[in-house]
C-alpha cells in the first residue's frame, strides 16, 4: 500500500485533501491523472449499464436531501455504526472493527460500552442555522433514485424490468477511515437500481452478481482476486433481504469492493402513500407524508405492485484503488534494472498515447508529432499528450509508470518516409507504423 501511494502522490493521481493545512482524515483529492482514471473508469460502467442495455436509464440528483427521506428510508434510525472511546486517550473505536479488548491506542482496557453513532452529515439550509432547516448530505445514492422513480417511469414509460443508474458522491461520517480512499468520509459510488416483478428478484439477483464480476473482470480485477460474500441475516441492512458482497484483496486485506442487494420493495413501499392500496411484500415503515405511489399497475388486474429492486452498488475510488493495485508491477529487466509499470487496461489509462519528437524543440519534428496529437486526439478515446522534452528513455520510464499503452516517438526518417516509432507498454517491443495508420492502430488497442 506504501508504494502505491506514494505512486500516487508522485505521479499525481492522488493528494491528500487540505494537505498544506495539515490535512483532513478521510478526504482525498484526484490530481491530473487520478481524475482522468477515475473518468474513465465511470465512463466505463456508464456505458456497460447504460449505452449497451436498453432496459436502464441514468439520472443525477441531487446531493443535499430533506430529512424526510431518510426518516422513511430507516436511514435515519438504523444507518449507524458502534463506538466506543478510550476514556484514557480519548481516541474512538468502531466497536466492531477492534480485535481485542483493548484500546489500539494505548493499550488501554478503559473503553466505554458501544453506542450508536449515526454516519449522516448535515447540513444547515437557507440564512437560519436552526434544527428544522437542515438537509443531509446524501449516504449513498440510492435514495433519490427512488424518489424519482415515478418522473423516471411517466417520462420513459419504461416497464418491468428496467433499471435507473447513477454515478455521483456520498457522505459518511466514518468513525475511523482508513487505508487510502478505501473507507473515506467522500466517496463516489455506481449505483444501478433494478426494478424487476415480485417473485423474479432471486433470480435477477444471481444474474447480476456474475454480471458485475465480469465487468469487473474487464477493468483489469481479475476473478481469481475476488470473492464473494453471502452476508448472514444478522448482518443484513435494514432493506435487504439477501445481500452479496463482492470482496476484493485489497492491500490491507480481504475486503468488499461492490454490494448487490436484493432490497425488495422496501424503499418504494416506503415512500409511497396509501400504501394499505398497494400490493407490497416486505413490511416497510409507517409513511404519511410523500405524495406520490411509487408503483406500477398491471394492465389486467389494474392492481398496483410496488416492484422489487437489486442493487448493484460499487464504489469508484475502491474501485479506482483495485485497478490500481492490480496493475502496479515491477519488472526485472535483462540489463539487471528494473522498472515500475502500471498494465492498466488501455481504456483506463489517463493518457491514451504519448507523441514524442526525438528532438526537442525540432521544427520539423515538432510539426509532426504536433498534427499526430491533434488526430489522434480527435478520436476522443481519452488525452493524448505531444512531449516535447528530447529525453525518450525518461519519457518511455514516466509513461510506464503511469500506465500509457503507446509511446509513438517522431524521428529523422519519419521526416522522409512518413513513419514512425510506436512502443508497447507491456512488451516493451518496438516497431515502426506509418502515420496514416496510427488511428486505426489506436483505436484497435483501445477497443481490444
Ligand atoms: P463497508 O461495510 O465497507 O463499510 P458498506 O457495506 O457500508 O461498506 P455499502 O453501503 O454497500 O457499503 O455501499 C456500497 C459501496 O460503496 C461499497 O461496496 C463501497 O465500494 C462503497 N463505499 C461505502 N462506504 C465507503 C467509504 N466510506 N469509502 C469509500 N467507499 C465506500
């Protein structure tokens, strides 16, 4: 874990937040790689769960949500987590993550009993800080799928099963985060909700875990790295009635990298009004104040049924750190040396291919690698970079380091015969390609 973050520190995919003010645990900013990785990582699952299906459409809500719905989503009563303090140190604990008895702090057996600590941030709303006008910052983003869910259905007149996915951050008030952007206060997570008929959500359940192993798979997680998680009942969130978890060997350790949870019709049931009309399975809370039936009618027996929904909901900056921690190799080469290279998958990396001029400065050679960048830019598969800095086993080093699949260097002869250099990243091989074919080259890496 040390050196892959200071990979990312150095190379800049990864700072610690508020860093020249000392810090603040559990936040992490992305620097110019890191955001181009992570973009495209999103864009990645986006396009799986959206573009390739024709059963899911997106949404992006908003962050800042009225307390209402979290009181009617159980968030409020039950997404909580056990502390404990030290009352020697006065250092806090999840009670559930500690492995003995003691303060990991001081040794200390002084701890207090656990006691719910609720994981929502808030927020005051509008010029009076008072405690009626006051939103959460949304725990993970869910919530507002469901809330939409009749916009979503009467402006698509989508019909079981159909999914809504969204991509976007979430807040938790961790009480201890830790390893990197593993567990961390500000999060992004993918998350689809998966509207199917009562009755169908075991199997859909199934189908979606594999589904998810495999895009996984496509990210460059392999199978063998995973395993999945049956969740036992008395671990199961408030919603779920079978969750599985997909674990991942982290650096630190075995742990989940996405959840999928068969959440019934729980958060509909929950959210609609008059539910005592509705067809709902699973017993939801008490709900008087929405204004809306989040369910759908059959065509036949005109009964209303709140559908069941799975949930596939991964975390991107998990993901990001599995991507990452999966792809960091470092190679004995035959000269004795070694170097650091990241195999991302090509259309991860955050920069596609890297133009570089043999000299630096050189007119010709500049004008050259200047036109490359822009056409292979305009293919718009990710950034392409003109290096203009005369060093190419510095930059050949650099660009290993950070993942780019090609390094396509301009010299003397491409001046005469219009060729030029193209470098594997993982082979290290070299060959020599005409410019008119670098598109198609390109794009065939990158697509593979
Ligand atoms: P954990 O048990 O590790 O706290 P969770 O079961 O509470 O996770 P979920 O509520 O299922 O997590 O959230 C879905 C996904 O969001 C997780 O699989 C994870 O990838 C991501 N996630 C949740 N909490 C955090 C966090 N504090 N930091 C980073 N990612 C997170």
């Amino acid at each position: 874990m040390e050196e892959l973050v200071a990979l990312c520190k150095r190379r800049g995919f990864i700072f610690q937040s508020n860093e020249i003010y000392g810090g603040l645990q559990g936040l992490y900013d992305y620097g110019p790689l890191g955001v181009e990785l992570k973009n495209n990582l999103k864009q990645s699952w986006w396009r799986e769960m959206v573009f390739d299906r024709d059963d899911v459409e997106g949404l992006d809500a908003s962050i800042l949500t009225k307390p209402s719905v979290l009181k009617f989503s159980g968030h409020e009563d039950t997404f909580t987590d056990p502390l404990v303090d030290c009352r020697d140190c006065k250092s806090r604990w999840r009670a559930d993550q500690l492995t003995s008895e003691n303060c990991p702090s001081c040794g200390s057996s002084n701890l207090t009993d656990p006691r719910p600590f609720n994981l929502m941030f808030k927020t005051a709303v509008g010029p009076v800080e008072d405690n009626e006008s006051f939103a959460y910052l949304r725990p993970e983003t869910a919530q507002h799928i469901f809330t939409n869910f009749k916009n979503v259905v009467d402006s698509t007149s989508k019909q079981l099963p159909f999914g809504i996915a969204q991509i976007g951050k979430a807040f938790r008030n961790e009480i201890t985060p830790r390893n990197f952007v593993f567990r961390v206060r500000e999060f992004e997570q993918m998350e689809l909700e998966f509207f199917v008929a009562p009755g169908t959500d075991e199997q859909w359940h199934e189908s979606w875990v594999e589904a998810r192993i495999n895009w996984w798979d496509k990210q460059g997680v392999s199978r063998n790295n995973l395993e999945l998680y049956h969740v036992p009942e008395d671990e199961l969130a408030h919603y779920s009635k079978a969750t599985v978890d997909i674990m991942y060997k982290f650096p630190h350790g075995l742990e989940e990298l996405e959840g999928i949870a068969n959440r019934t019709d729980f958060d509909l049931g929950s959210h609609s009004k008059n539910q005592s009309e509705l067809d709902i399975q699973s017993s939801v809370l008490e709900n008087n104040e929405s204004n809306a039936r989040l369910a759908v009618q059959d065509q036949e027996t005109k009964k209303w049924t709140v559908p069941y929904v799975i949930e596939p909901s991964a975390g991107v900056d998990r993901g990001v750190l599995a991507v990452l921690n999966e792809a960091y190799k470092i190679e004995e080469l035959e000269d004795g040396k070694t170097r650091t290279v990241l195999n991302l998958k090509p259309h991860l990396s955050p920069i596609k291919a890297a133009v570089i001029p043999l000299k630096k400065n050189h007119e010709g050679l500049v004008e050259i690698a200047s036109q490359i960048k822009k056409d292979l830019q305009r293919l718009r598969f990710g950034r392409v970079l003109l290096e203009n800095s005369g060093n190419i086993g510095k930059s050949y080093r650099r660009h290993d380091e950070i993942g780019t699949p090609l390094c396509i260097t301009v010299d003397f002869d491409s001046l005469d015969d219009g060729t030029v250099t193209v470098r594997d990243r993982d082979t290290m091989q070299q060959k020599r390609i005409e410019i008119s074919k670098l598109s198609k080259y390109l794009e065939d890496l990158i697509l593979k």
